[in-house]
C-alpha cells in the first residue's frame, strides 16, 4: 500500500484537528449551561408580601445569590426583559412613591421630589406613583439618569403582569400581555453590577409573584404564553407570610385585559 503523501497527512491532521476543536466548544458550552447561572432565572418564584423587603444579592460567593448576566448585544443592540406578577390592594403613601422593585444599590430617597425612589440606579426600577394609581417605570440611560415611563389606571385587588422589555433604544412595556406603551430611550440603557431589591422602605400593599429576568427581549408569543399561565400562588420559602393566602388572591382575580 502506497503511504500517505505529505499533503495527505497535512488534511488528516487539519480534519483531525477541526473535529476536536469542534467537540471541545461543545463540551465548554454544554457544562456552562449545566453547572453556569441561569440566563433567564428567577428572583422570586411564588408568592411574597409587597411590603416586606428582600434583596437578591449578585455576588455569586454568597450563599443564596441568583446572579443576573449582564445583556450582550444581540443583532438589534442590547436586550433583556423583566416579568413579574402584582396584586396592589391599596394606593398606600401620599406624596411618595412606593418601591416595588430595582436593581442597583439601595439608595432609596427620603427628601426632595423624589421621596421613595431610589438614585441614582435603576436597571430598572418599578414604582407605584405617589398620587394616583400608576406603574412608574425608571431605567438608567448612559445620558440620562432616570428616564421613566408611567403607566396610567392600574386596577386594584386584581392581579396584574408586567413585562418590562428593552430591545436596544426601545423600552416597552406590557400590561398582562398587551403592550401598554413604548418609550424611545435617549441612549443606551445602563446596566449596573447591583442586588436586586425588592419592597424597600415599606414597600406597597399587596403581593408580588414570579419575578423573573429573561436575557433576551421577550416575543409577544412568550409574553402571552407566562400571562396565560397566570402567577405562582404558593408561598415563596423566602417569604415571611406565615398565614394563609388571603382568599382574595385567587385566579377568579386574575385578568387578562388591560383594562
């Protein structure tokens, strides 16, 4: 049998060579998505009290951390997305608005215009406003501190699904799977290395279920798919709710309009 020429052996090696190189990206993708963090995780995952706060630390070297994956750019810019269940029984504080939740540090304001509102990080922030029943939303610009989006006539004791989505200048946000409004951002949203904070400086009156971070801007398909699923109405073991849910906060609230 004639032995391989050089340039045979040279396209045996190369060949040999792509293959492994291919396997090994394989396997390294393949253990980060078993043993890595999670790039649509979620912060809570059933149901906790508005008004009692909780912090999702991001240091992963801490006990009970879930961290968040700061967003890559995609082929349309920088995305991801927020989703969380509310049911507000109570407008609460005049004069100050009433911390859902934010991630950055906890610097939540106790003077000036906007008391209750933490600065200067929001990525984003989720408030109710402190003189009628609106959704503030707040996100951080490169340019802009705060740019907010209110979201008008939340109805209350009725449970409620926020997506908040940013897909590279477009902030949109949906109200139990409708888009409820669109907001063109002055520049480029700034995410931030800070805790996710939940409820802080007393929080609103109400529940919070299921809030979750997806990685990706979120499609009106799957948008629709987590309000037809409906909120989480077992107890989140970070909870300190120590009595039964209220019988209030049933599916027989749940809606799927906007009105």
């Amino acid at each position: 049998m004639d032995e391989d020429t050089p340039f045979q052996k040279f396209i045996i090696i190369m060949s040999a060579l792509i293959v492994f190189t291919i396997c090994m990206t394989i396997g390294i993708n393949l253990l980060g998505y078993l043993v890595g963090p999670s790039t649509n995780p979620y912060l809570v995952k059933g149901l906790i009290p508005g008004n009692v706060p909780l912090v999702i630390q991001q240091d992963p070297s801490i006990s009970g951390s879930i961290p968040i994956e700061r967003a890559n750019n995609q082929i349309y810019g920088l995305e991801f997305s927020w989703s969380v269940w509310l049911n507000i029984s109570d407008l609460g504080k005049s004069g100050e608005y009433q911390h859902i939740f934010h991630k950055g540090d906890n610097n939540i304001q106790t003077e000036g215009d906007n008391i209750g509102m933490n600065f200067p990080n929001n990525a984003p922030g989720l408030y109710l406003s402190p003189t009628t029943n609106e959704l503030i939303v707040v996100m951080n610009t490169f340019t802009t501190i705060n740019e907010e989006i209110k979201i008008p006539n939340i109805p209350l004791n009725k449970w409620l699904h926020v997506v908040i989505r940013i897909e590279n200048n477009n902030l949109d946000v949906y109200i139990n799977g409708t888009l409820a409004k669109r907001h063109v951002l002055g520049n480029v949203p700034k995410q931030n290395y800070g805790n996710v904070n939940i409820a802080l400086n007393g929080g609103f009156q109400g529940y919070i279920s299921d809030l979750r971070y997806f990685s990706h801007a979120l499609q009106p398909g799957e948008i629709v798919s987590i309000v037809n699923d409906g909120p989480t109405l077992i107890v989140n073991k970070q909870s300190n709710i120590v009595s039964s849910t209220p019988p209030y906060l049933s599916l027989q609230w749940y809606v799927q309009d906007s009105k």
